[in-house]
C-alpha cells in the first residue's frame, strides 16, 4: 500500500478513535457531574429559540414550494390536484422537516460552537480552564451537546408544522383544494411518521455537536486554523447527516417505525 | 527542592521538542526560563502543571510525581497549587473582568462564596494596580490591562507557585517595566516561587534569582542573573547579547 494511503488510513482511524473518546467523556461527564443549569439554559436558548426565525422561514417555503411542484405535476397527470397533504406531510414529516432543520443548525450553531471553541483553544483559554480547575469538556462541551440534543427534535417538530402550514397556505390559494381535503390527508398520518422523523433528530443533534466540539477544542494555527475548523464543522456535519439519513431511514422502515 | 524537572523528553509528531531537560526550581526564588523562539519553553511551563504529559521523564512538585497523576482530581488539587499567567493573558471573552478573577476561586476554593469570591477579585484587581474594572469585558481592556487582569487571576486562589509565560512579550518598553516591577511587588508581598519563561532579558534579568537557558531541547547552563551575564558558555553569551554571530544558526533566509 503506498505511503500516503496507509498515512490517510491511520489518520482516519486516530480520529475516530479520538471522536469515540470525547463522545465517552461528554457522556461520562453527563453522568457522573451536576450539569450546570445556568450553562445548559443559556445553550438551549441559543441553538433553540435564537434559531426559530430561520427555521420557521426555510420549513415554510419548503412547506409551499412541496404544495405547489406536487400539485402542478398530479393536475398534469390526473388533471387534478390528488393526494397533495400526503406528499407535503409524508415529506416534512420524515425527510424535509428533520434533515432541512439538522442542516439549518449545523450550519447556524455548529459553525458558531465550532468558531467559539477554536478561538478559546488558540487563545489559551481552554487551558486557562484546566489551570483554574475547570474541566473544559464538562463546562463547555457538554452544555453545548445537552442543548442541541433537546432543542434541535422540538426544532423539527415546530418546523414540521411550519411546513404543513405552508403546504396549506398554497393547497388552498392556489391549488383551490379544500381546505377539508388537505388537512384531512395529515391527520390520516401514523403517529409513526412524525415519530420516525424526530427519532432521526436526535442522532443529527449528536453528529451537529459532537463534530463542532471535536473540530473546536482541535483548532490549532490562529485565526486561519479557526476559519478551517469552523468550515470543517459545518462541511462535514451535512455530509454525515444525509449519509446517516438514509441508513436511519432504512432502519427505522425495516423496524415498522414511519 | 520545591519543582523537579527529571530528564522530560516531549516529541509533537517529528518535532523533537524535549530532549532530557531537568531543572531544580527551589522554593521562594524566580527562576526564568530563557530561550529562542519556538525552543520549547512554554512546552516546558505546560508539563510543570500538568497541562501536558511528557512522552518520558517526571514532573516532581512538592514530592509528588504529578506526571503520574491519571484522575482528574489529583490533577486540580496539583493546580491549585499553580497560578498560570498565560502569554495573551487568555481572558474568558464572555465573562466580566470581575468574574474572570473570581472564575478559579469558585472552582479551586469550595468554601468560598459567591459574595466573598467578588471581594477577594476586587482585592486582587487592586493589588495589580486596577480600581473599578471589574463590570468590564475584556474585549474593552488595553494589553497591558489585559496581563494585569490575568496576573489578579493567576493569584486569586493564592497559589504556593506563580507561572509567568512571557509577561512581558507584546508590551511597550513602559509597560513591560510595569508589568517586571509588578511580578517583584507581588513576590515580596507573596512570598512566592515564580517560574517565568521570556525572552527579553531586560525583564529576565530585573525579576529572577537564578535563569536557566533551554537551548535544543535541553538546559544548557543555570545561574545566577550575575553568573549569567558573566558567563563563559558562549552559546548563552550569544543569547543574552543578542548577536546573530556565534554558535546559533538562525538562517536569515528560511532556504538557505
């Protein structure tokens, strides 16, 4: 195997191994520490409600474009607009509401988290922390993890409604379907389909996370090195995301859910 | 014998920072850590409190081999007994002046509250020479402030040892001076032992008893500030003389 391979094989394995243990010590440490409230709060509302404008914006148009290519493309075939809530509902629900919403706060906070971390590790902060008795993964990392894995599933669920409200809004103006028909099509739904988006959620919230804690406390190089952890951070957490998308999906439909 | 430095060998990838180093620091004195630029001396202050771990060799404070030291406990009780003024200062940004003061008190000192942990900040903020910073951002804070600050956070716990990583590095000549006759008021006010490492000798010879210089991994020779700038070794000659003639290479063209 030439040099370079076997250099990018061994690099790859190192960090997952490194990744492993941080996602061990961020657990260890919600375990075994008092998570700070005041600490955990401030994060939640930061990547939570500081993120319902853009969330709200990005579903509803998501919600109205769904509405209107799935109803021009059945009046084409079937010279009628059939089955539009189904398509809006079953594609919010399960895909676009979850992924759209993942990828909107990895783009929002993992950069930020990411950009934070990696100014205080190139500044010296995070070793200030170690030298004032402050185990930096608990005071830092873990807020930030907690955070994201509760709001980015109660994210999803208002973007999900955002969504079918937008679907809605079009249905109705422009389609000219009931406003009956539609809303009928989405309260027909499994309570499974919404399930098995939000069980997604949560395995997105990890990745969003634990990607900006990792590329964060890793930063190293000055301003530069936090210009390329905080693009790392977001480049690779969409790449994970619609990757562990579709695995999710395939397990959790050969699992009965959604 | 208060720090024992014994053999440390550190390697970053193929970089051979450490290469045997030891070094005696004993109680009560300053000793200053002299060396060129990227030689390993802020390596060197980052194993002494346990922020780094030598590849070989042992850190030996007060007796106890902190190199050892795998729980996170025996780690903090170990840098309890350490104040650390780091390079930039590295200020919490999103804290106050105040609270960056208090920050270690609330973490290292459990018995101290919160009321008591804003008192002993003001005192100490007032010890380095600040009245009335304590509701500001760091963000709003000249350098030379910004050490002062990091300085009343480095003692806030009153530590047994203070460590200065270039105080005097980014500052004016004035404010570098200010910031020496700083270090000296607090160790006669204290009566602690200091580990400084810089490489302004200006500052290295007003604040130490004794300099050690670290040159390619390991310590070269260690004296007194009179046997230093009377030393024979011409490697330190050439250091503390600042002259690009001598023993040290340093290329004035990177390809050459």
């Amino acid at each position: 195997m030439p040099g370079y391979i076997k250099e990018r094989w061994f690099k790859i394995i190192e960090t997952t191994g490194d990744v492993t243990l941080l996602v061990g010590d961020l657990l260890k440490s919600i375990v075994r520490d008092k998570v700070d409230l005041n600490l955990f709060l401030a994060q939640a509302g930061r990547i939570g409600v500081d993120s319902l404008p853009v969330v709200g914006v990005t579903s509803l148009f998501v919600g109205m474009v769904l509405a209107l290519q799935s109803g021009y493309s059945f009046k084409n075939v079937f010279n009628e607009p059939l089955f539009v809530g189904t398509v809006v509902g079953y594609s919010i629900f399960k895909e676009l509401g979850p992924v759209l919403t993942a990828i909107v706060v990895a783009g929002r906070i993992g950069a930020s988290i990411a950009a934070e971390l990696g100014t205080m590790k190139v500044t010296e902060q995070i070793d200030a922390l170690y030298t004032l008795g402050t185990n930096p993964i608990r005071y830092l990392g873990v807020p930030r993890f907690l955070g994201a894995f509760l709001m980015l599933p109660v994210l999803t669920v208002y973007a999900d409604f955002i969504g079918i409200f937008g679907g809605w809004m079009i249905s109705t103006w422009k389609l000219g379907i009931p406003s009956m028909t539609y809303l009928d099509e989405i309260y027909g739904m499994d309570f499974d389909v919404i399930l098995h988006g939000v069980f997604k959620t949560f395995v997105f919230a990890g990745i969003v996370a634990t990607t900006a804690c990792y590329v964060g406390f890793r930063t190293y190089g000055g301003a530069e090195g936090v210009g390329r952890s905080t693009t790392k951070a977001v480049v690779v957490s969409m790449v994970m995301i619609l990757i562990s998308d579709y695995f999710l999906s395939a397990f959790l439909v050969a699992f009965g859910i959604g | 014998m208060a720090i024992q430095l014994c053999n440390l060998y550190k390697n970053f990838g193929p970089n051979k920072v450490l290469q045997g180093m030891s070094l005696d620091i004993q109680d009560g004195e300053t000793m200053t850590i002299i060396g060129g630029s990227g030689c390993g001396k802020s390596v060197c202050l980052k194993h002494i409190v346990g922020l780094l771990k030598p590849d070989k060799g042992e850190v030996i404070v007060d007796g106890i081999n902190i190199t050892a030291a795998e729980d996170e406990e025996d780690l903090f009780a170990v840098q309890n007994k350490f104040g650390f003024l780091f390079q930039g200062a590295a200020l919490f940004d999103s804290l106050s002046v105040g609270d960056n003061v208090a920050f270690g008190l609330r973490n290292l000192k459990k018995d101290v509250g919160d009321s008591q942990a804003r008192r002993i900040a003001r005192e100490k903020l007032a010890l380095v020479g600040l009245h009335d910073v304590d509701h500001l951002k760091p963000a709003e804070l000249s350098g030379g402030m910004k050490k002062r600050v990091g300085l009343a956070r480095a003692i806030a716990h009153e530590p047994k040892y203070i460590i200065y990583d270039e105080p005097t590095t980014g500052l004016d000549p004035i404010t570098s001076d200010v910031i020496n006759e700083l270090i000296i008021d607090l160790q006669k006010k204290l009566s602690v032992t200091s580990i400084a490492v810089t490489h302004d000798m200006v500052s290295a010879y007003k604040i130490s008893n004794r300099i050690a210089m670290l040159y390619e991994g390991k310590i070269i020779e260690v004296g007194t500030t009179q046997q230093i700038k009377t030393t024979g070794n011409p490697y330190v000659r050439q250091f503390v003389t600042g002259s690009s003639q001598g023993p040290i290479k340093v290329k004035l063209r990177e390809w050459e």
